[in-house]
C-alpha cells in the first residue's frame, strides 16, 4: 500500500530583475605632492572626528529621531565646516545607522530560525528520523542535552538583541568592527601598533559629498573639472590651507576616468549630481577617488522580447557556472558550458573570480546571440542555519559559499552594459526534475552529462514559460484534436510535429553522416550456421508410388 501523494509547494512566475540602480567608478590620484596629502590628511580627520561626534549624538536619539532632530545635528555641525559638508556627514551617519539598525533585523530572525528549529528536533524521540522537508530528532541523548543548552543561550541572545531594537539601541563602529578588533590580535594579523592605528584612522576619515543637481559640474564641495582638475571645499578651521579663490584647494594629481568615462562626462557637462569619496589605501600607499551617480531602474525589455532569441538558462554553485543554451521552444542547443571560479583567500580575489567568471558567461551568451539569461532567485536564510543541518558540516559550508546576494549585484550591473537581461525563476526542484528528465537523455559515449547541467536546462525551461519535463504524456487516438500537441518543445509552425519519433537506428545514422564518419566495422557473417537439410522444401509428388 502507498503513502500520501508528496504535495509540492507553488512555484512562483519568473520575472525580469531589475536593472541596477547606480553606478560607481574610481580612478587614482597620481602625482600628489606632500602638501596635498597633509592637506587630505588634515581635512580627513577633521571631518571624520565631526562624524563621530554626530553618530555618538544619532545613537543617542534611538527610536525618537525625526527631520526635527536631524536638522539640528545639522545645524550643529554648520557652525564648524560648511553646511554642505554638514549635510553630507548627517547623512551618511544616518545611512550607517539605517544598515546597522536593518543587520540588527536579520540577526533577530536568524536566531528565530535557530530556536525554532531547535525547539522541533527537541520535541522529536531522540534517534526519530527526519524527511525531506524537516530533519528529526537527534542521534543521542548526550547529543539532546548539548542542544538543550544551545537552546537556551539562543533565547537569552534573542531576548538582548530584541530589547536593544524596541529601545532603538544599535552596535555600530566608525572604521568597522574587524579593524576594531585586529587591535587584540597584532601578531596574528602580521601587523605593529603603528601599522595597525595608521589603518584604523584612515578608516575613521571622512572625505566624501554627494553632489547637487544645477551647480557647476554637479558639486560645490568636491568639484571636479572635464579636465580632470579636483579642488575641494576646505572647512571652516582649515581654510588658511587654500590655494584657491573661494577657500578651496586645488589637487596637483589629475583624473581621467577610463571606465564610463563619457559617461560621467556627459553628467558633469551637464551640471548633474555627481556624489565622489577620496580614500586612502594604506597597504599601496595609493590615493583614489571615487565617481558615483544613480539612475532610474526600468526593465530594459518585457518578458516576451527577451524569450523570442531563446535563453542561456544558468545553474549556480559553490566553485563554478553550469550554462546551457535553449531555443526558444526550450530544446538544448550544442554542448554544456562551465565557468569555474575560485571562492578562497582574500577577499579582493573572491571578487575578482566572480567578475571574470561572470565575464565569460555574459560574453559566451552574447556571441551564441542570447538576449537573455534565466537565473535561480537564490536565499539560503533558513537553510544556512546550523541548527538544521548540524552535523552536515560540509554541506553547510557549501552552501554557504556560493554567492548569492553578490553574484546577483554583479551579474544584473554588468548584464546590463551588454543589453542583457537577467530572468529570475523559483529555484525549488530545478537539480531534481532537472536530473529525472534530462540528465540521462544527453549523456553520450562522449559526454557526460552531470546534474548541474541538466539543473541549467531546468531553470532555463522555466524562464521560458515551458515544463521541465521533456515531452507530455500522448493523448488519446480519439482525442488528439481536442487535447493538443503531445510535445513542449515544438511550435505551432514546426512542421512534423505530430509525427511520431524515427528508431534510434535511424538517429544515429544521422548523426554519423552529418559528422562525416563512416561504419569501420566490418560486416561479419552469421554466427549461426543453419544446416541445409534444416532449410530444404519438401513437396509430396501429385502421383502416388505404387507396386
């Protein structure tokens, strides 16, 4: 006798993601004499310790904050630099308050998540298995108790973090918590005191504006020129530092932005805003300056253009890219593709292999003439937890590693620059149907097909609108009028669509043609040798033999 039929949950409709929403460029700032960067330096601090003192006073107001108490930091803070720089250091407190307040958030339901898991697999018998929905109970009593006292912490950790948000208290730090904290490990960090604290208050500077629409070149505060001349707007306490009418300084390094240069251009030309932020980076010794505006978010083309040239349908995983290419009935078209990349050391190099990895999938899509490219919409925030998959530790770190959120950024802004589009589908059983159905089917003698290949036709099939199975279940010889097509894959103007499927025999023969190669073996005799007494015709005389 079966079980109860699996309910599968709802699959949600593919969309087309939005396109980014802003854009940020840098460029370094070469030839700085000594006077410039004590200048830099200089104002840096100041503007930083300004910035501090504001986000210590933001902290303060929690919950009550409001534009009346915004406007007088602002006021405040006028009195010593200038009131765009005041504008620019309330709202960029406010904006750090703003993550810090919404990573507060996420920390609360991660641990919501964890106690409710905990508190499932502890009302569970100990050794109870689990399903493929939720895991059962825990393999000991030993291994109860351990989790019983997890329990516990959790809830005291969840009741902390939940009275710090009702009371609008936040944990921020001006620099970062990981530099902060490097202070403590010196020499496991290869670092001096010296090093360290050079670090730690390049980090706590302040040197950046947004810019203003209908000024000149979009910012009176950092101006920079179609020449690549930067001047800046000295505070109130160091104007006896300008070189320049007007209390500025006039940097001795040029810019010349390689990348959307023209592109900045045109806004600076045209008085638009332009936000930038001058940095150091202490490890290089390197000044740069950084560029960013924002632009509207609009959908570049709708969901029926960008299925017309067919769609790259694209599996993501922890060390590479499983693409695909599909026609636009959803039928696989040449060979597999895959796009390694490599998720360890620094950061800098996590970055840099997603950028080329993704580089190379956009510019194969590009040449196979694809308009658009079908991704899984990926959250991994309840499966993360360790709480669900607490022994499978190897399993959580994959999954943790591949990069969502990131690769996701990264893929729609450098998409966009090549006019394509990123389709976004419900990942839910696109590596299970995507094996049932088509890994098997495109295995060769010389190829092998994995399960993160077929996963690729599965979410490509779904961002076309298409089943993922391969072929329906025929009708009925007395209603095929009625019931339709027996296929997914073909059109309405396909001609032989309703014809059956030649023998694999004829395929093959096919297939050895069009690739030019002939039959090498030979054909050989008959194994079995039939008698010639087993094959002779006896026929009765129509005379009969008499004596």
């Amino acid at each position: 006798m079966t079980g109860p039929k699996k309910t599968l949950r709802r699959i949600d409709a593919p969309f087309i993601s939005l396109g980014p929403s802003g854009v940020t460029i840098r460029d370094r700032l070469k030839g700085l004499t000594p006077e410039d960067e004590e200048v830099l330096r200089l104002v840096g601090g100041h503007l930083g310790a300004l910035a501090s003192k504001d986000l210590k006073t933001r902290c303060a107001d929690g919950l009550e904050h409001g534009k009346e108490t915004w406007a007088a930091r602002k006021r405040d803070l006028t009195v010593e630099p200038s009131s765009r720089w005041a504008g620019s250091v309330t709202k960029a407190t406010h904006d750090q308050w703003a993550l810090a307040h919404r990573g507060q958030t996420a920390h609360l339901d991660s641990l919501d998540t964890g106690i409710r898991m905990l508190r499932h697999r502890l009302s569970l018998p100990v050794g109870e298995k689990g399903t493929g929905r939720a895991p059962g109970g825990y393999r000991s009593r030993q291994e109860w108790f351990v989790k019983s006292r997890r329990l516990a912490a959790l809830e005291d950790r969840y009741a902390a973090a939940r009275a710090d948000r009702e009371a609008g208290r936040v944990r921020v730090v001006r620099g970062g918590r990981e530099p902060l904290n490097t202070r403590h490990h010196l020499a496991a960090a290869n670092l001096t005191e010296a090093q360290w604290r050079e670090r730690w208050e390049s980090a706590r500077w302040f040197l950046s504006a947004d810019g203003e629409s209908g000024k000149r070149f979009g910012h009176e505060t950092i101006r920079v020129t179609p020449h690549g001349e930067v001047s800046l707007k000295l505070p109130a306490p160091l104007a006896g530092y300008a070189n320049a009418a007007g209390g500025r300084y006039v940097l001795a390094a040029r810019v010349a932005f390689a990348h959307r240069g023209e592109q900045w251009r045109d806004r600076i030309e045209g008085n638009r805003a332009v936000a930038y932020r001058i940095h150091l980076d202490v490890q290089r010794g390197r000044w740069y300056l950084d560029a960013s505006w924002t632009r509207p978010v609009v959908r570049t083309m709708p969901l029926e253009a960008a299925r017309a040239a067919g769609m790259v349908g694209v599996d993501t995983n922890a060390d590479h890219f499983a693409a695909w290419h599909l026609d636009r009935h959803g039928n696989p078209v040449g060979e597999p593709r895959r796009f390694h990349y490599d998720l360890t050391g620094t950061a800098t190099h996590r970055d840099a292999q997603i950028r080329h990895a993704i580089t190379r999938l956009l510019n194969w899509a590009k040449r196979r003439g694809m308009r658009a490219i079908g991704l899984e919409n990926l959250d991994f925030t309840a499966e993360t937890t360790r709480e669900k998959h607490g022994r499978k530790k190897r399993f959580r770190q994959l999954v943790a590693g591949i990069p969502t959120g990131r690769l996701r950024a990264r893929l729609i802004s450098m998409a966009a620059e090549l006019d394509l589009v990123i389709v976004a589908v419900d990942p839910a059983y696109t590596s299970q149907w995507g094996a049932q159905h088509w890994q098997k089917p495109l295995a060769t003698p010389t190829r092998t097909t994995t399960r993160h290949d077929a996963a690729s036709i599965a979410i490509g099939r779904r961002a076309l609108g298409y089943p993922i199975r391969r072929r329906t279940a025929p009708p009925h010889d007395d209603r095929s009028d009625r019931r339709g097509h027996r296929t997914a894959q073909a059109g309405p103007g396909v001609q032989g669509r309703e014809g059956t499927r030649r023998p694999v025999t004829d395929r093959a023969h096919d297939a050895r043609a069009r690739a030019g190669t002939t039959r090498t073996r030979a054909t050989s005799a008959p194994k079995t040798v039939r008698d010639a007494r087993t094959t002779r015709t006896w026929t009765q005389s129509s005379l009969l033999d008499s004596e």
